[in-house]
C-alpha cells in the first residue's frame, strides 16, 4: 500500500473559518467510531450485547439519557459564551492558540476510545509504538543522529524544561558520584575537573562500567547529595516565571539561577554570556547549565544557539564546559522548514531553490537571515530540547515534547535497567520509569503520530505550515509598519517591535507627538482591554489580541532603542520603567494567501480605528468628569 | 431550568460492550461538533469562508484529503491490531482500565474544538471556570472546609504526588525561612521546634506578615537551601518507583525516603510507623511526611488514614509533627460512595439505609467493615491528596487531581501574589504559576466538569458507580475462592490473596499438593503470558489479566502468611523470594449484574481451563525434549 505523498494542500488540513471542512471532518470521525465499535462487536462476537433493548427502553435509562442532554447543553452554552474565536483567518492575532489540525483531533478522539495509556507499553502496545516512534521523528527534526537519539511526548513545555533540567542536575553529579565510587576513572581529576566534564565524556565512562552503573546513580544528585556544587543555571534576562518554578522544583533552587542580558533583538547577548561564565569560573563557581530559546515567549525571537555552541568549544579548551538545555517549545517545529525531503538540514546556498519548488512562500519571504538559519542549524548540538506540539505542531493541547541527543543519558535518570525492554521492541516496557510523568494519555501520541504522517517533519509537510504562518506573521508586520489613524485632532501611529525571527510580532501604538512614556502604555493597555475579554467581549470582537510588559526589573534595558526609536527620552524610560506592548502570535494557516489577507486588513483596521475611538471617547468623558469634580 | 437529578441508570452512560449506545453516543457527539461549527460561522457572519468551493475541488485539495484518508486507515488498523479489550463487562480482569464515561469522552472531543489552554484565564475562560468548580468539587468530595480548600486537575497522579511532595518540602522548610525573616514570630525555637510546626500554625504566622511573604518565600526550600535539613520522607513498604523518582526530582533526594513496612494486609504497619517516628526524633531527625495510600497500586488496599491521623494527634504533644499526603490517586473518587446527597459523610450508623435507598449494591454485598470506613472518613485530615479522574473517575488518560486542605498553602509555593486573580472571579489569572505544570487541555477540565455535572460526587452519582465496581470485585473474588481446574491428574486451585479492601483481586492458581513455590510461581507467569498480549494475543483472547511479582526486597516478609497458608513453608519462601500473583482491577460497570457476572463466570472458567491445558501441556512436551536430548 504504497502511495507518493501529495503537494500538500494546507486548506484540506482544518476544519475551516466557517467550518468549510466540516463534510470531511464528520466523514473521518464517524468512520473512526464506526470502526471502534466494530472492534467491539467482534471482540468475542458469541457474547451478547450488556445493555439490552429493554433497559434502553426503560425509564430510568431515558431518565439519565435526558439528564446528559442536559448537561450538553449546559457545556455547549458556557463553551460557547466564553472561548476564543482564535480560528478567524484574520481577525484574532493574540495569543500562541488557532486552528489545529483536523487529523489530530480526530486522532485524538478516536484513540481516545480505546483508552491507552502509554506509561506501559503492556497496557497500550498501539499507541506506545506511535509514541516511539513520534521521539525518534522529533530526533531527526533536530538532526540528531539516528538510533543515538531519543524522544518523547510529555504534557507540556514547563514540563519538558523541568525535564531537561533534571537530565542536566544528575548528569552534572555524575562525575561526582563516579569519583565516589569507581575513583580509578576519574583518577586525577579535581572537583573542578570533575564538574566541567562534558556529557560524552561522562557517558563514555559509564559504557564502561554497566556494572556500576545502579551503585553510581544512587551517589548522584538523585540521592540529594551535592545539589548545591553544581553550579549556576543560566537563562534568557526575562526569568520566564517557569524557569524559576523549575530551578524550585528540581532543588537546586532560585539562588543557582542567573540571567544573562537580551541584547536589542530580544535575543541573548552572547558575549555577556561568556563574560557571566568567566565571572563564575574565576570564583570557581562551575555553570550546570545553559537555557537557550528558539521562539521567546513574549518576542518569538531566536537565540544564537550557534553562537552558544562555538562558545562552549572555545571555553572546553579551557576546562570548562556547560549542558546546552533548548527550549524550543514555541519553535521547535519550526526546523522542519529547514529540512529538504530527506530530513537533510538544506544548504544555505541551496535554501531558496528548494523554498521554490515546495512553494514554502507564495512571495519572496524577507524573513530568512543567515542568522536565523545557522541558529537553528546548531540545534543538533544541545543535549536536550523542549519542543511543543501543542504550539507549532497545530496539536490540541495538551501535547509537550523532549528529545534528547544521547540516547545513554536516558539510563542517567531511569528507575529500571534499560534491559527491561520488551523482547524484540526497543521500546521501554514502563516508559514511566524513563521520563518524568506517569501515566499519560495514548490519543495524544495518536494525535502526533497522525498529524506527522500527514505532515511529515520536512518541507513537503510542517515545512509548508510554518512557512505560511511565518508569511502570514510578516503580512501582519508590514500592515502595521507605520499604519496611522486619525481620532479627532491627533494621530495614532503603529510601531512594531523589532523584525520578526519568526511568526510573532510585537507592537504598539503611540500618538504622534506624544513624549510621555506612561500615557502611551495606558493607551496600548487600553487597547488590549477593548481588544480582548477584559472589555471587548469575545464573540461580537472584531479584532482580538494580547498584550504583555516589559519591564526593567525583566528586561534591564534592552527596550530602550526601541524606546527612544519612538521619540520618548531615556529619563523617561527609567522614570516609567517599562513599555506595554501588545502581542500577535500568527499561526493561521490562512492570512499567507495575499487575498485572504488583504480582505482581512481592511477589516483589521477598520476595528482598530473603533476601538481608539471609544479609548478617546472614554478618555474625554472621563477628563470632563473630573473637570466637573474639580 | 431546573430539573430534578433522576435516578442515575449506569447503562445509559458508557458506549456498551458491543457499542449498544453508539446511537446516542454519536446524537450528543454531532450535536456539539454542530453547534461547534455554528459558532464559527456566526462569529463575525460578514466574513466569508476562506476555504472556498473551488479550493475544495482542486485536484491538490482531493489528493490531501485522500492522503489524511490513507493515513486514517493506518491509524484504525494499527489501533484495532494493537489495543486492549477492556471495554468486556467479564473478560478483561486486568490492568486499572475499563469503559470511561460516554459523556467524558465527548465532552473531550467537543472542548477539544474550542482547544482551551487552562494555563491563563485569559486564554480559556469557559474551561477555567471548570477547573475551578472541579477543584472545590473535589474538595467537597474530601469533606475539606468550603472556601477554605482548593484543587486543580493535573496531567496524572505522578505529577500530583510530585506537587505533593514539593508543597511538603516548602512548607517544612518555611519555619527556618521566618527564622531568617522575622525571627520575632518564631522567638525562642529551636531548629527542631522549627522543623516541627504543623502546617496550620506556620500559615498562621504567614498570615500575619503578608508583606514579609515574598522575602520569607525566597529564603524557602525554593531558594535550594536547607535540602537536607528537612527529614525524612515516609512511604509505604513497596517503594513504588514513583516515589523515588519524585524525591529525586525534588531534589530531597532518595536517601531521606523510607519505607514502612506493611501488614498482612497490605496496608501500612502504624506500630512500626510510630516506631521508626520515634527511632528519628531520637536521633533529632524530623520526619518531613508521610505518604498514606488509599488503593494501593498491586493490591487496591486501603491504609489506616484515621491511625495515621492519631498517631499525629498523639505525637503533636510530644512536639512531633509531620505532614501527611494521601495517595488516592485510584481509590479518590470511592469517597463518593460515603456522602450523602448534601455531600455529608454518611454516619456508620445509616450506612445501610442510604445504600439501601440509592440501590448502591444490589446485593447485600459484604465489602465495608468500620476500618475502611474510618479510612476513608480521615482523608480530610491530611494536608494534600491525590486523586486521579482517570482512574476510579472513568475519565479517558490524562486526568489526574491534587486537592489541598488549606488554600493558604497555595501562596507557599506560587509565583505571583494571591491577587493576581481576575476582578470578581476567584480564579487565578495565570494558574501555571500555581502548580507544577504550564500548559494544559481546557479539554481535561470539560470532561471532568461534565461527568460530574452528570454523576454528583456522592451516593446519587459516583458512589453508585464506585458500589457497582466493588460488587463486581466481589463477585470475582467469591468466584475465585477455591476453584479448582482438573488438567490430566494434576488439580489446580484459586487462592485470592486478601479480602478486597477495594476493587482490585489479586490471586494465585497453584497445584494441589505442590509445596514448591518456584513452580507455582511459574505456574502464574505462564498463565499471565497466555492471559496477554505476551502470548495469548489480545483480539483472540477469552480472559486477559496482569500480573506482579511480591518480592522480599519491596514486601519484605509481609506475603509470609498468605504464602504459607497455601502449604508453602517459610524456608521455601526464604529460598525463592518471592510471590508472582495475578492481579485483576475490577472496574467494569456492568459485572455487578448477578446474570451478567454468571454469564461470564462460566466462560471465564473456560478460558482459564484452556489456558491451563495449554501450560501444562507445553510443560509436559518441553520435558520430553529435556529428555530426549538427555
Ligand atoms: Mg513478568
């Protein structure tokens, strides 16, 4: 049953703005429970059906059957009266949420019926062999090397970094623990040494001693010993609050955590990355780790993982040497625009060439920079990244990922021997004694696995996804880009933040002329509310965003160009401390299409101009007010 | 729109053995992907579809449908081929799985639509909301004080244990951060007078300095230090390993956990917790907390929660305290089963009277003695308690719980103030920063929220469902009781392991006469292998069970008596160091049904015979061989 995979047509792939696709998609769930229940049926077709033509004629029955209509409708009302139309093709730019693929809800749906739960392989064959085989396709996304690597699906990002940070702690103590237990391996080396081995190295030691590998994991970290030599934990300026919860969490404690500036481009500055590792290793502080990130949260910008990786080369031949953790939740995916239809990261010379023929771009993209290119290129050096289906996979939540270079440092943290495998299957047969969670759903890993093989991790598939949310993204910056309105006598402009790395772009609006820092946050805080639940409503909202802060105490003062870019003086940026800006994650699979968008843009603009207006009509109203109390 | 909750007929909520209410089953799953597809259309009804009837007859749009088409027929195949019969009202008498609640399941499927992400208010207002219901569901389900508790779904009862954990490593360690803080709230205390305040007095101090609350949480266990300083963690005897992995991950560390041994029963020993309490504090170790477990993984026991709870009480005068965490991750909901329609606990007294009235048993059934209800009724004494929906809630994977005495705990470890909740709404604007977990399924919390709107967490709803499944854990446990199989001359003979504290059987088949227990122990991995997927295939299988293994190392001696009571003697059991048992969770709703269980009972006897043949009769020829080659 061999088939050539199609030119993926992105529009048979949801269900549609208006629900277009909803004849397919009733299509494919209904066959998917007729299929189940056929399961059923001929599962021991001589037992005879439980619930009887007569109980379902019963009183009681038609009684609680009446009673879940009810309760169906009670859902289906507060559902409806307070979600997200985040499937509008052009309507909703705010948070990381749109359309996700029809093949993985109903994927979802259907394996749902069957229950699996994947934390045993005994207890879901079918869907942990889906699961392992979604890890080995997120390593060759990542190009790690095949049958070296590993992955899994996890509940979600927060989880994956806690993950990695785990891997990262008990890693670090090995040489520690291996010193206290087969010292002749690591005979000469000061504690210093000890704690700057890199992973390889670790690995390739215990590959030696398989005997003691048990004896040495309970002197890891995992006894609780030694938490506090470790190290610093280095992460983005922004201390996203779910790194700090990890470094809570996983022990080695708030004080371990450091930050390392962003430079202007939202991006960590590389240079006083190395300059913070220095500081620490003069004091003999060693650095546990590195977070690194592929699609900041507030920003979606990208991080010179490159840069990182050629750091850490350079200070190795120094004796020192970090974990490179990557939290590429929000844009993991998105390496599948780099990978030709071989899951061979593309040449750069080659790049537009192959763009060309899968039409990636419906026009010439700007978007792409060398850049950008070489940090995703140096993903394959990190030994372990977060990767979110449920953001760029255009999976329902919940769906988070890990993948992990070295497959051996699996063994590093796992509660069994790796030789309890099931015969034949290089599946873990308690796949809970590997990884961080327990029990886990079966139908998400058939969500992931489904979605994959309609969209494979390449550009014949994601590849073409993500590079029509990365055009739609910049359709929505160059809109922006300088877009005035008139409200009465003064002018509102539109600035967007910096030149997206990916598909999410960061704005605010000012009145021209306006110097006072604080009034225009209080008029893009005003405009969130009207574009947003807090006042607008959902449903009859012609234009829904997000927004977010960034602050001194977050931020230093990496906002500052863009800042004083708008015309508002330093003095004013330390006075106010902080820019609000408001927030656009463009994921549609849509507002790429030039028409599609266009129609939109009209709409968009016409929401805004209503929206400052009642922001200037209320403040008016309000300015009277307070005249008149005077 | 009120109505009267009628008589709850359980037929009426599962899909059926043989899909018998795949006709409603697919009424309610239309109805809401309909109304779904309606709100799309009416959000913003100007906009025209973006998906157009042309685009949907282009040849590349017919060849991507055809293509997800193909891979439908991969994933049916392949979920058909590979997954477990367990929706069998009598065949299936295994892992902790059977029919989850039609309306859980389509409530999933429909809020998957709306794809909701509970991680933000913001972003998820309508399954938030739910959320927040469930939680003080469940803590109504505890007899935890209204508005004085709180609890929140999580991805699974690991996660929850873990949040456990964290909550009782922070709170332990607050009393040393008040030291440092505002020593004047702790004047004159000892560290180990710190180390041994309950959890009510350290949240009464806290209560008094809210503005000292940031500080005195920075110099908490979440700073990284005092690790080590915190004691000991006390679980139950059988160690499960996720429990270690949650010591390790919290960087406690695996060597403050210990285990206590369990009774003949399976339930903790209380005289040798109090014992070892005391060999601590002798040695000024304080005793972190311990893990009580309400349906023990292998043998669905129930530990003495009230004894637990007095030796506390006795132990707090002494100037010893610890804090207590329930597991009840599987036996959670069966406290259902023990409120009334206010959601009262029942007094022992009119137990029978209530079942009686609300048709709980449909039998006489004589699975409750005093000692489990005491059990049961303490559970509101401990700080924190798992509770997994998707266990003993038939919720499909993943859905577990944490449910928390004191709300106040909360602020112990969140990452924003308490007041970062929403204007009028008790619901925090960002709940990711109150639990272990980030991004989750608004999707969870709808399926949660409907099948309790549909089965109230009492004897109307739940507890109806709960008796059901203990009846049929009964009625496999009477038949079981000494049944014997004749295979040639050999008699083989069921022994249950223990009268069922809750709904799991374990048992043993062993041949009469027999006094070796390596041969019996191979008698029942043998069994195992043709009762799963290891040889007996799942499609064609006629009876499927699981199976573990008591070993000294985890049970210790506690197997002795069951052991010796099949004729074993101790110097045999000392000699093969362990018991291989099966174990069948007995969780289907139908198998209380006197008819439905006989029907069944006699094939399974049948199954069992054949299965029995089939070992024996490969023993008898690999013996042969054995002699041949000889
Ligand atoms: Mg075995």
């Amino acid at each position: 049953m061999k088939y050539e995979m199609p030119d993926i047509n992105l529009k048979a792939l949801f269900l549609g703005v208006k629900g277009e696709n909803t004849d397919l998609f009733k299509e494919l769930l209904l066959k998917m429970v007729d299929e189940h229940v056929g399961w059923r049926q001929n599962y021991m077709p001589q037992d005879l059906p439980v619930i009887t033509p007569q109980d379902k004629s019963s009183k009681s029955f038609q009684e609680t059957a009446d009673h879940m209509r009810s309760v169906f409708n009670l859902l289906s009302s507060k559902l409806r009266a307070n979600s997200l139309p985040w499937h509008s093709a052009g309507r909703f730019w705010g948070h990381m949420n749109s359309e996700t693929l029809m093949p993985a809800i109903i994927a979802y749906s259907a394996a749902m019926l069957w229950n699996g739960n994947n934390v045993a392989y005994e207890s879901s064959p079918g869907t942990s062999q889906m699961e392992e085989e979604v890890g080995h396709e997120f390593a060759a996304l990542m190009s790690y090397v095949k049958g070296k690597s590993w992955g899994h699906i996890c509940a979600d990002g927060s989880i994956a970094n806690l993950e990695g940070l785990w891997y990262a702690r008990n890693m670090k103590s090995l040489p520690l623990a291996i010193k206290e237990v087969a010292p002749e391996f690591v005979a000469g080396k000061s504690e210093w040494e000890l704690l700057n081995m890199s992973t390889a190295e670790i690995l390739d030691i215990l590959d030696q001693i398989p005997e003691k590998m048990d004896e040495i994991k309970a002197h890891s970290a995992r006894s609780g010993k030694n938490l506090q030599k470790l190290g610093k934990w280095l992460i983005p300026q922004t201390k996203h609050y779910s790194w700090l919860k990890a470094a809570d969490i996983i022990g080695v404690g708030l004080d371990c955590v450091e930050e390392i500036d962003v430079d202007d481009n939202y991006r960590m500055d590389i240079d006083k990355l190395e300059a913070k590792i220095r500081e620490f290793a003069a004091q003999q502080i060693p650095v546990l780790g590195v977070v690194g990130v592929i699609g900041t949260t507030e920003e979606g910008q990208v991080d010179r993982i490159d840069k990182m990786v050629e750091l850490r080369e350079k200070l190795a031949k120094e004796g020192i040497y970090f974990y490179i953790h990557v939290d590429a939740a929000y844009g993991g995916y998105a390496r599948a625009i780099f990978l030709d239809e071989n899951n061979e990261f593309i040449e750069w010379e080659k790049i537009d060439e192959v763009y060309a023929k899968h039409n990636i771009f419906s026009e010439p993209c700007e978007w792409l920079t060398k850049e950008i290119y070489d940090s995703f290129k140096a993903m394959n050096q990190a030994e372990t990244i977060t990767i979110d289906p449920h953001k760029m996979g255009y999976i329902p939540y919940s769906a988070g990922g890990i993948v992990i270079k070295d497959i051996r440092m699996r063994d590093a943290i796992s509660y069994f021997a790796t030789y309890v495998f099931e015969k034949g299957a290089d599946i873990p047969a308690l796949l809970g004694a590997y990884m961080l969670e327990g029990s886990k759903a079966g139908a998400t890993a058939a969500a992931v696995w489904t979605a994959h093989k309609v969209l494979p991790l390449n550009v014949t598939g994601y590849g073409k996804l993500i590079g029509a949310s990365i055009e739609g993204a910049y359709r929505f910056y160059h809109f922006l880009y300088g877009k005035e309105f008139k409200v009465g006598d003064k002018t509102i402009r539109l600035y967007p933040l910096t030149r997206p790395d990916f598909n999410m772009v960061d704005y605010v609006f000012n009145e021209v002329g306006n110097t006072d820092l604080e009034k225009m946050n209080k008029l893009n805080h005003d405009f969130f509310d009207q574009a947003s639940y807090v006042k607008g409503g959902l449903y009859d909202n012609e234009f829904i965003t997000s927004h977010t802060d960034f602050a001194i105490p977050d931020y230093g003062n990496s906002p500052l160009p863009f800042v004083k870019s708008l015309g508002f003086s330093e003095r004013e940026w330390d006075r106010e401390g902080k820019v609000t800006v408001l927030r656009a994650s463009a994921l549609s699979p849509y507002a790429h299409d030039k028409d599609v968008f266009e129609e939109y843009a009209g709409e968009i603009e016409k929401a805004m101009q209503s929206k400052l207006e009642k922001i200037y009509s209320e403040m008016e109203a309000n300015a009277k007010v307070e005249v008149a109390v005077r």
